[in-house]
C-alpha cells in the first residue's frame, strides 16, 4: 500500500498543471485526474488509518466535482 503514495503524487501533479490550461478539455482533463488522485490518496490513507488526510481527500473530491460542473458551464 505504500506504494500509493507513489502513484498519487504525479496524479496531483498532472491535475495541477491541467487545471491551470487555457482550453478547457484540458482543464477537464486536470479536474479528472485530480479524482484519480483522490482515490488513491483516500485508499493510501485509509491503510495508515490517516483519518486526517482521508477526509482531506474527500473534500478535495467535492472541490473537483465542483471544477468540473464550472468547466462544463463554460464550454456553453
């Protein structure tokens, strides 16, 4: 499971560099590898029983459901 860690940071990262783009399917891109990144990080902290970092995770997700519904309105 620690390993988790490994496959979350270049997920943040990547998601970070996507959501800053000016085309927003690349912004859309960002927001879902972002969730991706979530997943992993919630998985990694629920192994170490990091209840910290797991309900940090879950709000960063409420964040990124809301970056995406805010891209798609802009595409219109």
């Amino acid at each position: 499971m620690n390993d988790l860690q490994w496959i979350g940071m270049p997920l943040s990262l990547a998601g970070a560099w996507l959501v800053g783009a000016i085309q927003p399917e690349r912004r859309q891109i960002g927001f879902w590898l972002f969730m991706a990144s979530n997943t992993i990080w919630a998985l990694f902290a629920l192994s170490l029983g990091a209840w910290g970092l797991l309900i940090t995770q879950v709000l960063f997700a409420v964040t990124s459901i809301r970056g995406i519904r805010a891209n798609r309105k802009s595409d219109r």
